[in-house]
C-alpha cells in the first residue's frame, strides 16, 4: 500500500523571495543574515500596539493598515517608539505597510535595532493579505514525493501510479500525443494547499522530462511544444495501473468508490488491469470525463442502477 501519509517537516520561504514575488518596496533588509517565514498566517498587530500579547505569533508577517497607522500616528514620538521596540523585540519575520503608506522614524529605527525587514507595498490592506496568505499556504504547504506520473486529462488532474515498467511513461506520452499536458514523470512533488485541494508538481531538475525504456530521457516541452506541458495541477483522481489478474475479480459498474487518503485529503481511486491490446489513452480520458461528470452532480453508475431497479420493480401488464 503506498504510503501517503503527512510528512513531519517545517517548511519556508524566504523574505527575499516574497518581497521579489509581490514587487515590495524594501525600506529596511538586514544584510549579514536569511530572514525566513514558517508560519501561514498575516497579522494585523493592532492588539500588540495597544500593549496585549498574550496571544501573540511572533512567527507571523505583521502588515500594518490605515488603522494601525493611524492609531500609532494619535501617539506621542516617546509612546511610540515604546509600543513598536516592544513589538519588534518580539523579532517578527517582516512589517509590511499597505496602501503606499508612510513609515515612521521610529518603525525604521527599531527595524533596524532588532533586525526586522521592513517593506512597502501599494496594495490594500485586504488585497495583500489575501494574496499573501495564499502564496504562503503553497510556499509552506505540508509535502510529500512519490513515484508515479500526473497529466492534465481535458482539466483533470489525473495521478498515474503503479509499479516500474507497468506503462505509466508510456501513457503519459500517448495522452500527450493526444493533446493533454505532462506535470510530472517518475517522481511527483504532492502538496496540500488547502483542507480540500491537493497540488502536483515535477522537481525541478526532472522537470517536463520522461524516462522511456530503450529509447532514454525525452525532453517532453521540446518535442511537443509548450502546450504539452504544465508547472502543477491540482489532483482530482487517482488512476492505479497493474498487470492484469484474471483471479481478480474488478468493477464492471462504478458502484464502488474508492478513496487514497493523501496528506488527509480523500481522493477519489481507481483500479485499471493492464493486458495487451487495451488502450490506456482512451481508457483515461473516459475516466477523466466520467469523474468531472460526477464531481457536476452526475454519477452514471447509479443512473444506470436505478434504471434496472425501475426494470425489475416495474408493475406487469396483465394479459
């Protein structure tokens, strides 16, 4: 059973490269040491300024708005110098001003005693946030690797898994052929960027490449053009390859929905036995248009179901 269990890890990002991602004015950057965030959330320290920090996240970006400003703009030079040195002691990962808003002396001067950056930015308030906190919950998302290749089947993220030389490259490349795009081949970086959506992606240094036995490393992008190819995808289905048992009895009607619980995200699984002359391609895009079909509220199986329940509890016409 492969395992898709969480993997206990911290993960980062740092500073720099939040600043270079959102086009931040820095007005202040330590230079002698890496600043990093681990925390998903975006404060608004509006509580600390007023002398409360009994649940205070000192790991948090502190972004002040116009009402943090105004409030620190009402207070006497020597107030505010004493609220903003005891927020910044607490040594915060990054202040941030919204709206353009104009730093005071003092928020630089204890920007630079305690090493905190100090950024700008023309958004508002609420815009940023947003923004931020969702940059920071894919940066900081909880992730595993895993063998396996995922491809984007007309909008479906689909998750091919299966043991070394079962097809899975070899599908991947027909669907390619077929006008659907590659993320990944042969290790698959999976990660849970909110409580219902998990996203794919290739490691960079494999990245858009396909391994094909006996004829090597296939450039994917090169060959079929940039429209074959994607940065990530979100996973909407799992498709399990595996040699064909013919003790084994499989689903012939859909009835039967079975789940991979990923990073504790239950996605929907699928079992398909692989023998020559079945074309895995098709088979794929059937599947793909039959789990959006069902995701919209349609699930053939039990329509089809009901149908023979209709039949056989129908009332007799009597002769």
């Amino acid at each position: 059973m492969e395992d898709f269990s969480a993997v206990d890890m911290e993960y980062s990002v740092s500073v720099k490269k939040l600043v270079e991602e959102f086009k931040l004015e820095v007005l202040y950057m330590p230079e002698d040491k890496k600043v990093k965030v681990s925390d998903h959330g975006v404060n608004r320290p509006g509580l600390a300024l007023s002398g409360f920090y009994e649940f205070f996240n000192h790991k948090r970006i502190q972004l002040f708005g116009k009402a943090e400003h105004q409030y620190l703009a009402s207070l006497s030079h020597e107030e505010r110098l004493n609220r903003l040195e005891q927020l910044a002691s607490r040594r915060p990962p990054l202040f941030v001003l919204a709206f353009g808003l104009p730093g005071f002396d003092e928020l630089l001067e204890v920007s630079k005693k305690y090493d905190v950056p100090l950024a700008r930015t023309q958004e508002p308030t609420i815009d940023f946030q947003s923004a931020l906190i969702a940059s920071l919950n894919i940066h900081l998302a909880p992730r595993i690797t895993r063998h396996g290749v995922l491809i984007e089947v007309y909008g479906e993220g689909i998750l091919i898994l299966g043991e070394s030389g079962v097809g899975k490259s070899e599908t991947a490349i027909e669907l390619v052929k077929r006008g659907h795009r590659l993320i990944a081949d042969d290790a698959v970086e999976l990660k849970r960027v909110s409580a219902k959506t998990i996203v794919g992606s290739a490691p960079e240094i494999i990245r858009h490449f396909v391994e094909l036995r006996g004829i090597g490393i296939v450039d994917i992008r090169r060959i079929f053009g940039m429209g074959a190819v994607k940065m990530s995808e979100k996973v909407d289905m799992i498709i399990k390859l595996e040699p064909w048992d013919k003790n084994k009895i499989y689903d012939r009607i859909g009835l039967e929905m079975e789940t991979t619980n990923i990073l504790g995200n239950e996605i929907v699984t699928t079992t398909i036995p692989v023998r020559p002359g079945r074309n895995l391609a098709i088979i794929l895009e059937i599947a793909a248009m039959n789990n959006r079909q069902r995701r919209m509220g349609y699930n053939t199986a039990e329509e089809f179901n009901k149908r023979i329940m209709e039949q056989m509890y129908a009332p007799k016409e009597e002769d």
